[in-house]
C-alpha cells in the first residue's frame, strides 16, 4: 500500500497512537533530534530563512543544547537540496587525521590501541561543513543563523531527560579529564533533567566567529561568513585547541587545521521502484542504504506481513551482506580506490541476492567482488553510540538532511573552546590493509549518513538517524514503513525495529557478534522464537530502547502537504507550517 492510497482512505479507526500525534504542516516543516534545535530551526524560517539557513542554525544548536551526543567542533555531513535547480549536493564534514597519525605510530607510541583522549581527535569538520552550506546556499548570515545556539550556550538551557540520563551513565568517563568534569559535572554530579546547562566558553568561540563575520561585513556575505569559517580555523580558537594538544601529547597541529576544507560533491544514488534515494558518498557509510536496497527492490515486501519472521529474516540477511561491503571496500576515496560503480550496480547486487536463504541466518557474512560482480561465497564464523539529526524542507521545496555528530565522553573538553573537538579517529583502523586505515591527512569512515529520497525528480523525504551502525538499518526499516506499507511517517519512525550485529563495530576495538540480532521488546516473543529458529542470535533490546536509532524524516505527500516522523527514542521533535 502506498502513501497516497494510505492518505485517501484514513479514518479514525486507523489511528495508531503514532498517526494521531502525526505532525502536518502546508508550507514548512522541521524534524529534528532534540526540541530546542527545531525550534531553532522555525525561528530561522520564520524570519525568512530558506531550509539551508534553518538546517544550518538547527545543526549547530544541536552542538550545543545536545552535547552528549553533537560537538560543535565534531562532525556535520550535510545533503542539500535545491528546488530551482533540481541539484543536490553533499558536504563532506568529517574531518582528516593529523600529517602527525599514521599506524606505526599508534603501534608503536600506544601500544597498536587508539586510545581515548587526545590522540584519537581528527580535524573537526562541523564549523566548515555549517559555514560552507551557509555560505553557498543560504541567504543569511553566520550571526542570524548561529543566534538561537549562542542564546542556549550563553543563557542557559534546562538539559533533556535523555542527554542527563547519558551523562549520568558515562559520569566516569567525564570524569578523567578535569576539563570536562568541570563542565559536565559541575559542583561534582551530574545535572539532574531539567537543570539548567550553561556554556559559557562555547558560547565565546560562536562569539569571535560572530565577531570576525561582523569585522568582514563589507567584503559581502559570502566573504563574510568565510571570516567566521577562518577565525575557527587560523585563528585563536585554532590556537587554543593547537595549544591543548601540545600541553597533552595530541597531534593536531596549526597547519593540519589552516589546510583543511570540506568537499562539496555530488549526491551518490541508486533508484528503489519508483523513488530515488540519495547518500553522501563512501567516505561514510551512507552507500549501505542504497546497497540494502538494490538487494531487497525485487522482492513482494507487501505480501510479507510487516515485522514478520521472514521479513525481518530478510532484511537482516540483505543487511549482513551489505555491511560486509563496507567493511571491505567503504574508506576515504582520496585514499584508496573505491569500486563505487560495481557496490552500487542492480547486477552485483543480483548477484549477492543468491547468497540470502530464506531457511537460514548466516552468521558471519563475506564481502563480495563488486569489480567482477560475482557474490563470493558465505561462510560461518566461530561461536556506542552517539550523534543527532535534523530534516528541513522549505515553501520552495528545498531540503536539507544533516547528521551532525561527536559525543563528549571519550575526549576532553578543550580549555577557552568549550566542547570536544572531534573525536572520530575512534573510527578508524590500525590493519594497514583496511580501507579504513589511520593514514596522514586521511578521513575515517564515517557513520553518520543522512539520506533523502526523491520522486519524480522532487523531494520525497529527507531521513536520517544518530545510532552508529545501526543508522542505515533503522533508516532502511523506516523508508520501507514509508514506501512499502503506505506508514504515515510517526508511525513508521515508531514501530519496533531490529538490527544486525553481524560485522566489526565501526568504533574502536571494532569488535563482532557474529549472528547476533537485537529486537526491540514490542516485537512479540514469538517471532523472536522464530527468528532464533532460523539460526539468529536474539538479544532483546527494551520497547522503546534509544539503541534502535532515533529516526527523524519529512514526507512530502501527493498534494504537497508536509508530514513529519520525530522519532521519541530519544526525544526527537518536529514542528511544522
């Protein structure tokens, strides 16, 4: 059932508890992964901003009224779309490791581990990834957009009742740097939710951002805005962050930040019947969305009923194989050759499709050969999460998707900068054959990966998810909800979801669970007993449990009317116009 059917034929006795709280709006609509951010993002349009600038300005309050899980100096990849044009662009926001990192000198210097602290930090990439959509494709300035943040992070703003519960649980790990004790737990615990949260360094390094923007004013604002881009990077934020790891043993020098700029690249695609769905490139993991979908567009969904045992079985064997891609071949493309054309081919992933058993779980998955588009047999295998989201679509049809990113417990606090600079290298490798491998000047394989699907050559719905490996899976199980099962965006964000745990973590160690499938408790035991029948690991997860992602999306329907999916795992929220 599709979308349009669903939207013709509601009645109240259709109504889940997701459907009747589905957020609607006519001309704009925001989703995002925390309350004060979409607000942040209807003030931008409300004054005229288009989906850009309020993209934009959610981003960054993200960084700051989420600090558990966003660093306003981590990471920002960023999909924009433009309704004139019809173009969609990506922003690369992950940031490159030091010339200083290279695998010997985490085997040698740290005893072959990536530890936490400092010597993990790469070059934060969010600060470049806002300025540079900002400055391309909105309309604003630096200082309008960045407002409602330096507000909450001057002012004050009373903490979630989800960012205190991760505070309290991570409470040791604050606890190892005096610089982030003193910010996360003031008077020596952690705030309660509710309690109010200042900010007050961060709240100086978006003011000299402001400041340097203001001083360039007649240069333009494009110019402009790249004043505020250059007092972060060449400036004394960039001194005191260069500063710190001097005085702590890190890498990041001086240069390493001057030098560094983000790419702006084209959307990578693939079609799933009648939709398109676009990714930032394999610089992140954003290709294993299209690559799920490639595997499972052939298959009669709708006649499975949804979240039954073969359709889960399904959807988790497609999304073993295609993890088992990234894992082989997914790095920085400025570094190692990618074979992007064969991953994402409709024959290669026929090819792979054979592999899948509707009588059996593998329980450790192959990579295939995507250059000579043959599957490679499977084999059985002996017996953290972090980040937020924002979706923007505007009267003109513009979107934006962004996942920006970086938790605060695994790396200090820097002094006179006030938050974490990016702690990603967590995400790389010290196997000097893996794709991901620590290297000079080379980007880790990301995890946060927006999406944005398109019909008729139009914005469908911009999606996305924080949730580390398991985004692209809650991000696949969503979009099917949507596109498959006719779903109204709240409930299909709602509904119980599964994820597979069949492959290397992303984050350092990098360790596996070969066949392990986490369920989230609403999914009755009885399908668990028959997913388990069929070879599956079952670990239950709790009913609402914030590990299965939180989903955000907007949908456009048929006669343009706006409907969002806030996910409440986490205390997502959406507002719309």
């Amino acid at each position: 059932m599709t979308l349009d059917a669903v939207q013709s034929r509601i009645g109240p006795k259709d109504f889940s508890p997701g459907q009747s709280t589905q957020v609607m709006g006519r001309r704009w609509m925001v989703a995002a992964g925390h309350p004060l951010a979409a607000q942040a993002a209807a003030r931008i349009l409300n004054i005229g901003g288009n989906a850009v600038d309020a993209g934009v300005a959610a981003g960054i309050c993200l960084g700051v009224v989420h600090p558990d899980m966003v660093s306003f100096a981590g990471v920002a990849p960023i999909i924009v779309h433009l309704a004139k044009s019809r173009e969609t662009h990506t922003v690369s926001g992950i940031g490159s490791w030091p010339r200083g990192a290279s695998v010997e000198f985490f085997k040698e210097r740290c005893g072959g581990e990536i530890p936490v602290g400092v010597l993990r930090t790469v070059v934060p990439a969010a600060p470049d990834a806002w300025c540079t959509a900002l400055a391309q494709w909105g309309t604003l300035s630096f200082a309008e957009v960045a407002a409602p943040a330096l507000e909450c992070a001057a002012e004050g703003f009373p903490i979630s009742v989800f960012s205190a519960a991760l505070i309290l649980d991570n409470e040791a790990s604050y606890r190892r740097w005096p610089t982030s004790a003193a910010l996360f737990l003031p008077g020596g615990r952690p705030r309660a939710a509710g309690e109010r949260f200042v900010q007050p360094e961060l709240a100086r390094t978006i003011e000299i951002m402001i400041a340097a923007e203001r001083r360039a004013a007649g240069r333009g604002r494009v110019q402009s805005i790249s004043a505020a881009r250059d007092a972060f990077y060449r400036g004394e934020i960039a001194e005191a962050i260069c500063a710190f790891h001097r005085r702590e043993g890190g890498l990041l020098t001086r240069e390493d930040l001057a030098e560094f700029s983000v790419e702006v690249l084209p959307a990578v695609r693939t079609t799933f019947r009648d939709l398109e769905v676009a990714t930032c490139g394999f610089w992140c993991q954003g290709p294993v969305l299209l690559q799920m979908l490639n595997l499972l567009e052939p298959y009669d969904l709708a006649a499975l009923e949804h979240n039954s045992p073969h359709y889960l079985h399904l959807l988790t064997e497609a999304m073993k194989l295609a993890f088992a891609d990234r894992e082989a071949y997914y790095g920085d493309p400025n570094h190692v050759k990618v074979p992007a054309d064969g991953l994402l081919s409709k024959a290669y992933a026929e090819a792979r499709r054979r592999l899948i058993r509707e009588d059996r779980a593998w329980l450790d998955t192959a990579p295939g050969d995507p250059l000579g588009l043959a599957a490679v047999k499977n084999g059985y295998a002996p017996p953290a999460l972090d980040t937020s989201y924002v979706a923007v679509i505007d009267a003109e049809g513009n979107a934006f998707s962004a996942t920006p990113s970086d938790a605060s417990n695994d790396s200090p606090v820097v002094p006179g900068v006030g938050c974490v600079i990016s702690p990603r290298g967590s995400q790389a490798w010290l196997d000097p054959g893996h794709a991901s491998a620590v290297a000079p000047g080379k980007r880790p394989r990301l995890t946060p990966a927006p999406a944005m699907a398109f019909k008729g050559g139009r914005p469908f719905m911009p999606f996305g998810t924080p949730g580390g490996d398991v985004q692209q899976q809650a991000m696949l199980q969503v979009f099917l909800n949507i596109a498959v099962f006719g779903m109204l965006p709240q409930q299909a964000v709602e509904v119980p979801r599964v994820a597979t745990r069949s492959f290397p973590d992303s984050f350092w160690p990098h360790k596996a669970f070969p066949g392990q499938l986490n369920v989230e408790a609403r999914i009755s035991p009885a399908v668990a007993d028959d997913l388990a029948r069929l070879g599956h690991r079952i670990e239950r997860w709790g009913d609402w449990d914030w590990r299965a992602g939180a989903v955000c999306g907007i949908v456009v329907g048929p006669d343009g009317a706006l409907l969002a999916g806030a996910d409440p795992r986490r205390g997502a929220h959406a507002i719309g116009w």
